[in-house]
C-alpha cells in the first residue's frame, strides 16, 4: 500500500517529531548517564589504546563498544560527544528500520506501523543517553539486518564486504551479539541451498557444533549455576520473593570441573521440573517486560503493546510471502536472544528484550500492512 506523497511526508514528519521530542523529554529529564558498567568499558578502551593492563578476560565480549569509546578517549572529547554519536546512529537505525520494511513489502503503511511500534517503546530510547552498550547495539543491530536484507534483494560484491564489517562489530557488543552470527549463518544456509539436503544437514552440524564451542567459551566468564542457579533467582540479586524460586532440598549441583555447557545440561538432566520452573520464569519475565517492582501501568502497558506486536508479528510471517532466508536472519536472532535469558538469568530493568524489540517490529510492521492490505481490497 503506498500513499500520495504528501501523505506520506506527513507521516514521516510526525515521527520526526515524535523521535525529537522523546529524545528531548529524556534528556532534559536524566542527562547523560554513565552506569556502574562505563567505568569497565572506559577501560576496555583505553587497554585497546594501550593506557591500561585492563583484565579483558570477560570484557572481551563488549570488545567493539570499548572500540567505539577509544576513538572518543583517544580524541580526548567529552561524554557529550558520545551520546551525540550514539543519537545519530539511533536515528540512522529507526531509519533503516523502516527501509527494511519497505525493501519487504513495497509499501509506506508497513514502515510507518514499524516505526509506530518501535517509538512506542519509548523506554527503550533512555539508552542513548546512557553510557553502555545497549544503545549501540540495537542500533547496529537494526543497521545490519537492514545492509543484509538490501543485499538480498540487490547484492553486490562491496556491500557484502559492508555488511560483513558492520555484522561482525555488532556480534562484539555484547555476549547476545552471537545470536546475529546464528542469524546470519542460518541465512547464508537457506539463500544458498534453500532445499534441506545431507551436505546442508553436514554443513548445519559442523557450524553447529563451531558455535556450541563458540557458546562454551564465552559462559567460562559466568557463574550462574552456583549462584543464580542454586539459590533460585530469576534476576541478579532479587530483592522480591516472587523473583526467587524455592531449590528442592535434593538439588543437584554439577561438579565445576565440567565445561559451562555439560554442566548446564546436566543441571537440567537431575533437576528437570526445578530447572524448567527456573527457564520459562524468566522466559515470561523476558517476553513481555514485567517486573514486580514496575508500576502497575508499566505492566499492563508492556504487556499489551508486546502482545499486539507479537500477534502482529506472527502475522505477517503466516500470511505473507517473506523470503525463507529472511524469516531465518529474524527468528534465528530472537529465539537465541530468547534462550540466553532462559539458561542464563533475566535482567533487572528489562534492557534485554530492547534488541528484540526493532527486530520484532520489521515483522509487526509487515503484519499489520498485510492486514490493512487485506482490508482495503475487501472494501
């Protein structure tokens, strides 16, 4: 569905407007805002300028956003200029978010109901003025799935390398990072031989098993299973009961000289219904963005924004022809972002879902126009 021009210029106008005054609102309100984790990541940087001896054996995994800051430590500029940076690239994401959609379905009413979505999750946008990695990573999260979809549907040889580049920063934001190299790897398998065959069966066991590997390494630096794990928590540190499961009095502890992963998997082996009971609760706190200590209207607003997302998500994937190396990039990418919260521990003011959320809203975005679509040609 495409509308008249100045229909359109409307619409784009609007959400300019509402982008410059959620951007304004958080900013008069808060400030710039360094959080206990700037510090480890200022150090981060200045070990990779070569001014520190910094410890990186669990910093490794935010490797590209101490990258980022170093040019800033380097230049010696002002925190001011990193959350200008940072609000630029978000803009540039919410951009081309939108694009995205509009790559898919050729149609100005699925990227303005993307658009809708993701600046209705305006909790969301706090992050650019805070010194961490979330904001950097959904926007280069939302920057590479757009270079990848751009590529499917006009590749070329240099934006292949680009998008590789802009990718393979992203994967080193964060540890969930990993979750885009899962996308991409199930993308570049399904555009390849899009018909599942023994060498692409063998192809999917040799990149799963590098990836497990991959997965094993980076949990060396956790500790869930004696802390989180054995004493029930659904969150770091929980200051409420209800985000505390009660461990059976037999519970069963792996010995730490197995890998992360084996001990994982046999936690769950003798503590199935505990270990279950402890995965979908924070699967559910996860999912629809609740915690105890959040207002009522918090909830209630998380949980039906999410839900009608969510539908509209599901939606669009059933009812409208994507690419099937598409709905891999996307859905590879959620579920994994999905399962860490689940064997890992959930977060305190909901930052994890954030991620998820752009990516969710490509789909949404297509639902709803094919809904609308549907609509206009019933009359």
């Amino acid at each position: 569905m495409r509308f008249p021009k100045n229909i359109t210029s409307l619409f784009y106008g609007v959400i300019g407007i509402l982008w410059l005054s959620i951007h304004f609102f958080y900013y008069y309100k808060f400030g710039v805002r360094p959080v206990p984790d700037t510090t480890y990541y200022y150090l981060t940087a200045d070990t990779i300028l070569g001014l520190e001896n910094f410890d990186l054996s669990h910093y490794k995994w935010y490797f590209s956003y101490g990258l980022f800051l170093s040019v800033f430590r380097y230049l010696q500029l002002a925190e001011y200029w990193i959350i200008g940076i940072q609000l630029c690239i978000s803009l540039l994401g919410m951009l081309s978010l939108m694009k995205t959609v509009y790559l898919i379905t050729q149609s100005h009413a699925g990227s303005l109901i993307t658009a809708f979505f993701y600046l209705g999750c305006f909790k969301l946008f706090i992050w650019n003025f805070i010194i961490s990695t979330e904001s950097l990573f959904i926007s280069s999260v939302i920057i590479s799935f757009y270079l990848w979809i751009s590529y499917h549907y006009k590749p070329s040889t240099i934006k292949l390398y680009l998008t590789l580049v802009i990718s393979l920063f992203t994967c080193f934001l964060r540890p969930t990072g990993i979750g885009l190299l899962i996308g991409i790897v199930t993308y570049g398998i399904s555009r390849i031989n899009p018909k599942l065959s023994w060498s692409s069966i063998s192809l999917l066991c040799i990149l799963g098993i590098s990836l497990l590997t991959l997965v094993n390494y980076m949990l060396t630096t956790f500790q869930m299973i004696d802390m989180e794990y054995a004493q029930g928590h659904l969150i770091h540190q929980p200051k409420f009961e209800s985000l505390i499961i009660t461990p059976p009095t037999d519970l069963y502890i792996p010995s730490g000289s197995h890998s992360p992963l084996i001990r994982i998997i046999l936690f769950y082996l003798y503590n199935p219904l505990y270990g279950l009971q402890l995965a979908f609760s924070k699967l559910l706190l996860f999912t629809f963005n609740i915690r105890p200590y959040f207002s009522v209207w918090n909830n209630l607003f998380s949980i039906t924004s999410l839900s009608t997302l969510y539908f509209l998500g599901i939606y669009g994937i059933l009812h409208r022809s994507i690419p099937s190396p598409i709905k891999f990039l996307g859905l590879s990418f959620i579920l994994f972002q999905g399962i860490t919260v689940m064997l890992t521990i959930a977060d305190v003011d909901g930052r994890f879902i954030l991620p998820v959320i752009p990516v969710m809203a490509v789909f949404g975005g297509i639902g709803g126009s094919t809904f609308l679509m549907k609509k206009y040609k019933n009359g």
